[in-house]
C-alpha cells in the first residue's frame, strides 16, 4: 500500500521571499498536523452564494525548473497542466460548481503561486482560485503544492503539498480537488478513492465477469481476475487493504478476499449451495453474505478470517442483502416475506427484525450511507430506479429515471451514489453517478461493460 507524504498545512502565509516550496520534510514519513493547524484553515470565506454558481479558476500547476520526469517526458510543466486538468475535471464533475479549467486560463509562474496576480484572475470573474506547483527531487519522486485564495478577501483559505512516487502523480490532484472541496462545503472529501466493479464482456448466454478496479474517474484501470471463474458484488475492506468478492469456480460459489497489497487472496468460505451478496462489517472482522439452503434463502455471518458461519435471519422466503450501519449496531437487508421484495432492518445480531419500506412497489439492494442517514436502494415500480429514504424508512425520494438502475454504492463522504445501468434493447452496461439531489447524473468511462459497482474508502 503506497502512502502520500503530507508536506506542509500552514494556518499563516509567509512573504514569499521566506518561503521554500519544495522543502524537504524530515526524514522517516509524514509531517504532523499541530492542534491548532485545524486542517490548514485560515480565515472564512466571502462567498455567500450557491455553490453551485461559485466560479473556480484552475490554472495548470506552475514549476520551477521543467524537467523530465517518470511521470511525464514531456516535463514537469506538461505535468503541473494535467494536474490542473484533474482538479477541473473532479470539481466539474461533481457538479457542485462553475471551475474554469487549465486548457482556458494562463499559466501562472512558479512565484505567483504564493503571491496571485489579483487582477488578472478577478477579471475572469472568478470567486475562487486554486494554485499549484509541481517540482521534480533528485530521488525521483515529485513535490506538489496546492493552494487555495478567495479572490474577494484577496487571502489564501487553505493550502496542503504531498511528495509522491511518480506513479502516483495523479492521487496528488485528487487530494488538490479534496482539499478545495472540503475547505468550501464543510463536507469530507472523496475524489482520491477507488472503485471496483464486474468487467462484462462476451455474448449474453456466456458473459466473462472479471474484477476490475481503478480511480475515481475511471483513471488507472486493471482486472484483477482472469475472468476463468465469474466474479460478482466487490466490496472494499473498511481500511481499503482488501478487496473481497464472490467467485463461482466449477459452479461452486466461494467469497475471497484479496489483499491489494500483496496480490495474494485467501478463501473465506465455500459451498456447495447458492451464494450471494457478501458485506464488509464496519471494524472489517466480519462478513455478511446469503445462501439459499433447501428453499430458503437467509442471511449469514461469518468471520473475515474464515470459520464457521451463523445464521441471522430464519424465515419462510428469500433474505439477501446484509448492509451494516456505520456504527454496526444495525444491518439493512431484502426480504421477499411480505409476499414481494422490501426493505427490513434487525438488531447485527439478527435480533428485531422490522419492515421500513411502504413507499409502493418493491424495493431491493439496500445500502446503508457512511453518514449513518440514508440508505440508498434499488426502487422497483415498473422501471429500476435509484432511491433513498432514512433508516426508519421516512424521507423517500427517487433520484434516477432510467429503464434499469440498480445495485447502489455510496461515495466515501455518502453525498454520491453510484449504480449501474442496463440499456433498453441492447442490454449492454455501464457505471453512472448521481448526487443526492437527484442531479448532476453522469456515466462514468470504462473499457468494457460494467456492473456491480463498490466505492472504496478515502486512500491512506
């Protein structure tokens, strides 16, 4: 597991002739945040409107000396503009504001960084501004710097560096987006984590279903299943160390976890009956999944190391599913008891069992928020939509209108929600996110067919 290195959260702007941008941090890892650095805050921001009329300019990132790097031949300028061009897009994206991107704005010098040309970017009618550098060390590995000004007050609001292997370049503009964005909502960030999900390709009567991952905007793609065995529901490890899904060998079905890390996988559990739907419990110790057993499908729990597994549920139909709260106090799960598919919620140990859904039609594939408030889910009324409503089965909104939206996943920070879509006639499959009002939809680029998505954790 690669770590970025924290290289500086100032809560003051020196003169710029005091300052050395590309200062070494000690020896031996990162630096630590004081108390009183409160994340790198400084002062409060003058924009009162909504957010998503705040302009944001997003320069490329400056440099002071253009090198070539592992990370780009061309050099470090060609570098700091693609940095810039991931903040744009992260912050675009989101749907949350207005940012002008690098490929429309002049490229600021590396001594402007800390010291703006005010006039230049308020005559582009930017609210906000977001400078960066970018400088290449002698051991390889790359410096970024990333600030942020309110043009208004004429002040920096926040600023963070990180030294990273140049394979990494790119998480270090994802934590330039995180930092914009939490400094302006107030919200935890998300842009630098992962997602994985079921790669489809193949006729329909003989689908390969790989495990694949990559970036949050589809960046730095890999399968890591052959595709020999079909693959099906990843999900994260709470700590982001290891990927878990299951896997039908022979017809068998198996959950196994693998470790990011090492590449190596380790076999929880197998059986010889039908398997569905494993989950993750909040501490990572256990391991949610269902099987159906002469008839009756329930949901069990078993340890993440492996062991013997314990029924949760034991009633007449079809119980799948198994979302925790974040607290772990409660699972969310699908029952078909009622006589069609609805939402209940029990005691983690299988205990008080209630139905919270009553919204009409059926309801399937819950999963409960990392803020603990909302539990997304599958609302099926003719078409498959996406929906939310609260723990207590209040609050219900629909968010998609698609023909088949279905299996949602929660961004780190639960403001976004990601699902997969099937197309009406071809069938084909893709990955898309909606935010919570119900907006700012969007398909997200993959090679192949995808499916079954699962947003990991913010990366350490």
């Amino acid at each position: 597991m690669k770590k970025l290195i924290l290289l500086v959260a100032f809560v003051w702007t020196a003169p710029l002739a005091a300052q050395d941008l590309g200062a070494p941090v000690p020896v031996g890892g990162e630096v630590e945040a004081t108390e009183e650095d409160e994340g790198g805050l400084t002062g409060s921001v003058s924009y009162e409107g909504r957010l998503d009329d705040l302009g944001i300019a997003i320069p490329g990132f400056a440099t002071d000396v253009d090198k070539p790097t592992p990370a780009n031949a061309s050099g470090t300028g060609a570098l700091g503009r693609e940095l810039g061009r991931i903040v744009f897009n992260n912050l675009k994206n989101n749907g949350l504001f207005k940012p002008a991107g690098p490929d429309s704005l002049p490229q600021p010098t590396f001594g402007q960084i800390t010291a703006p040309q005010w006039a230049t970017w308020s005559n582009r009618g930017a609210e906000m501004l977001v400078h960066g550098y970018v400088r290449a060390r002698g051991d390889g590995k790359i410096v970024v710097g990333c600030y942020l000004y309110d043009m208004a007050l004429q002040s920096e609001l926040v600023r963070g560096g990180w030294i990273v292997d140049p394979g990494d370049w790119r998480r270090a503009g994802h934590k330039c987006a995180d930092l914009v964005y939490s400094r302006l909502t107030g919200e935890s960030p998300f842009f630098d984590s992962r997602i994985a999900y079921i790669a489809e390709t193949g006729p329909k009567d003989a689908r390969i279903k790989r495990l694949a991952i990559m970036d949050s905007d589809g960046a730095n793609h890999r399968f890591i299943t052959t595709g020999r065995a079909t693959a099906l529901t990843p999900r994260y490890s709470p700590d982001y160390r290891k990927l878990m899904y299951l896997s039908y060998v022979d017809g068998n079905p198996r959950i196994y976890v693998y470790d990011i890390g090492s590449g190596r996988q380790t076999l929880v559990t197998q059986s010889t009956n039908p398997t569905f739907a494993p989950r993750w419990s909040p501490d990572g110790k256990w391991i949610l999944y269902s099987m159906a057993v002469a008839g009756n499908t329930d949901i069990y729990r078993v340890s993440a190391e492996g062991g013997p597994s314990v029924r949760l549920t034991n009633t007449p139909g079809i119980d799948i599913g198994g979302s925790y709260s974040p607290d772990g106090r409660k699972i969310v799960f699908e029952s078909d008891r009622s006589g069609e598919q609805q939402i209940y919620v029990m005691d983690a140990d299988g205990g008080n069992q209630k139905r919270i859904s009553f919204m009409g039609g059926r309801a399937a594939t819950p999963e409960w928020s990392p803020r603990g408030d909302q539990i997304a889910f599958t609302h099926i009324a003719g078409d498959f939509n996406i929906a939310v409503m609260s723990p207590q089965g209040g609050g219900f909104r629909r968010l998609t209108r698609g023909w088949q939206d279905e299996a949602p996943t929660w961004a780190p920070n639960g403001r976004i929600i990601q699902f997969f879509r099937t197309e009406r006639g071809t069938g084909r499959t893709g990955l898309w996110q909606v935010d919570l009002t119900g907006e700012n939809e969007r398909r997200l680029p993959t090679p192949v067919d995808a499916s079954d998505p699962a947003w990991g954790p913010i990366l350490p």
